[in-house]
C-alpha cells in the first residue's frame, strides 16, 4: 500500500480507503449492504492487514448506526487510522436539523465524537452544499472546532468548482482552518469532475478522495452488454446514483476493462480502481464493500500498475464530450495552458 499527503496538509493517507455506507442498512441505505459490527470488524481487520488507514462515513449513513458500528470496531486501535466523517443532512426534525449552519455543524460533531467514541475526527467533511446557510458562517464553525481540538482537518464533498474556491477565498481571508480535501464522484463511467473539480483541486492543492469508483457496481465486470448479470445487481434502468451517462459508452468502456484484466490476471474492478489512482489530482479511492468477498478482490488494485498504451485505451474510450469553454480554449489557447486546464484538455490535444 502506498500513502499520499493529503492535500497541503502533513496527514499520509492510504490510496486505498475504505468506505462505511453499508454498515447498518438502516433506511434507504439498506439496498446498499446492512454490514452488522461481527461482519464490520472482520472487514476492517482485513483493510488494515492490507495497510490502509483512512476510514470513511457519515453521520447521515443509516441514520447514524454507522458511526456507531465503526465506534465499536476500531475500539484500542483508532490512534492507528485516520477517521473521516461528514456533515450536512437531517439528522432530526424540525428546520435546523440539517444543513451547514453553525449549529448544525458544532451539534452533529459532538453527536459523531460520541457515536464513534473518539475524541476528535481527523476529517470533517462538509457533505454537500447549503445555499440557505453563508459560507462565512460555515467555515467560522468548521474553524472553532478546530481550535476547540474536536475536529484535526476539513474537507468538503460534492461542491462544485465555484463553491469550493468561494470556501478557501472566506477562510484565506478570515484566516480560517482551509480545506484540505474534497471527496467526489469520479470514475470511468462518468468523467464530470475533469471539467472543473480536478483543475482545483491542482491549483488549490487540494486532496482528492473518490466516492463509487465503480460507479455503484457498474465497473464491476459484472454488467455486460445484453447479458443479466449472474451475480445480480440493480438494473441500469433503476440507477439513480451515480446517474448512468452514456449507457453504449459504459459497455464499450467495460469491454476494454475486462480485456485487460484478462492480459494482466486481475478483475475488471482492479483495472478500474487502478486507472484513477494514476489520474491527475487523485489521493485516495473509496472502496466499500458488503462482504469479505468484494473487498478482497478490490485491494489488489492498490499494487496494480497499468501500463501506458493500457492507459490510453482506458482514456480513449471513455473519454467525453469537451463542454464550453474548454472546446474553446482547446481551439483557441491551447499554447497558453496551465496544468490545471491540461488534466482536461491534453487528453482531446491528442486525438
């Protein structure tokens, strides 16, 4: 396993980490997996045995019990991993029972120190945006429980490009705790965070942490153009997150996946995980997993290295329509480009 700083910060994480959604199967999380803690310790002794030590979850995960399930199993050795949780969802009635208010913010990272059993989070995510909520006011809550010793670093998930400048300019300016990270969407089914998120996430020096890097199963290796999928599965016509882009796109991409695992003896799944590990921006990859079986066979991703024309393949046919104004910029100032613009637009500078 391999370890990378996360963002400007002087924490190491993991390429590999690992993600808590299933544990619980409380509500609608429950078509996710319903991990129980015998079965959510047996699958953490298996990540840490394969060196990773970045955990993920949420307080909105099952309404909380999976806070509560990983409080339980990383009892005696939680100074060992590095514990990421998030913030943003309802987690009680009335009209302050979600969002990024400083009340929110301050009350669910006392309710997560308590569930997990630790005190202090090391990553504290902001788990979506809140436009009713001023971002001063967000960043000023973030900072306090910093400097109160609850909280050790800050991040955001699911911002867009504007957003996430908006939030390093205020804590630049108020000297502010700044985020370190963003966790977003990224895989080969879908490439959106090419556009924006990994060009400032390299000019901001900010770490990357990718949710459903297999594209909720579809990378799998499972799914295949006009076949049912022997293990079962969601049918693409019910998926709904991530949302599936280009559905012909997906197949022929899943073809150049399984015909390169079969040249280098790995899964589909490994070739997936493995090809965004070598993208530009990328920290660490999220994997979950309902079972021992699943997880085992993602870890080998972290020592899978694909080689250049692999790449390029994987590249080539994934890659998607070039949006204003980048096709623009590729046309018209392609000799002035950055490295920022570059993690985009080289890739179409070569066809």
């Amino acid at each position: 396993m391999d370890y990378r700083l996360l963002g400007r910060s002087g924490l190491k994480v993991s390429t590999l980490s690992f993600g808590t959604a299933t544990f619980g199967g409380v509500g609608g999380l429950a078509k996710w997996g319903a991990t129980d803690t015998a079965e959510a310790r047996r699958l953490l002794d298996i990540c840490v045995d394969a060196g990773i030590n970045l955990i993920d979850t949420s307080n909105a995960y099952s309404n909380g019990r999976s806070e509560e399930i990983l409080g339980e199993v990383i009892k005696g050795r939680s100074d060992d991993l590095i514990i990421a949780t998030k913030v943003r969802f309802r987690m009680g009635d009335g009209p302050n029972g979600e969002g990024l208010s400083r009340r929110h913010i301050v009350s669910q990272a006392e309710a997560s120190l308590k569930r997990l059993q630790v005190e202090t989070i090391d990553l504290y995510q902001l788990h979506e945006w809140d436009g009713q909520t001023p971002l001063e006011e967000t960043m000023e809550a973030l900072d306090t429980l910093v400097r109160s010793g609850k909280v050790r670093y800050v991040g955001a998930s699911n911002f867009s490009g504007w957003q996430l400048m908006k939030a390093m300019e205020i804590a630049r300016a108020n000297r502010f705790v700044p985020l370190v990270s963003q966790q977003i969407y990224y895989s080969l089914e879908s490439r959106d965070a090419e556009y924006e998120l990994i060009p400032v996430t390299l000019d901001q020096g900010l770490g990357v942490l990718v949710w459903s890097p297999l594209a909720g199963g579809l990378l799998s290796g499972k799914y295949r153009r006009g076949k049912t999928p022997e293990e079962g599965g969601r049918h693409l016509n019910d998926w709904h997150e991530p949302p599936l882009a280009d559905e012909n796109r997906l197949y022929d991409t899943i073809e150049v996946l399984v015909e390169i695992a079969e040249g280098s003896g790995s899964s589909p799944a490994e070739v997936a995980l493995a090809w965004l590990l070598g993208r530009p921006g990328v920290t660490s990859v999220i994997i979950g997993a309902r079972n021992e079986h699943q997880l085992t066979r993602n870890l080998g991703a972290a020592a899978l290295k694909l080689t250049d024309e692999e790449r390029a393949r994987l590249d080539a046919v994934s890659l998607q329509r070039l949006i204003y104004p980048y096709w623009h910029q590729l046309a018209s100032a392609a000799d002035r480009l950055g490295p920022p613009e570059l993690s985009l637009i080289s890739s179409y500078m070569k066809r």
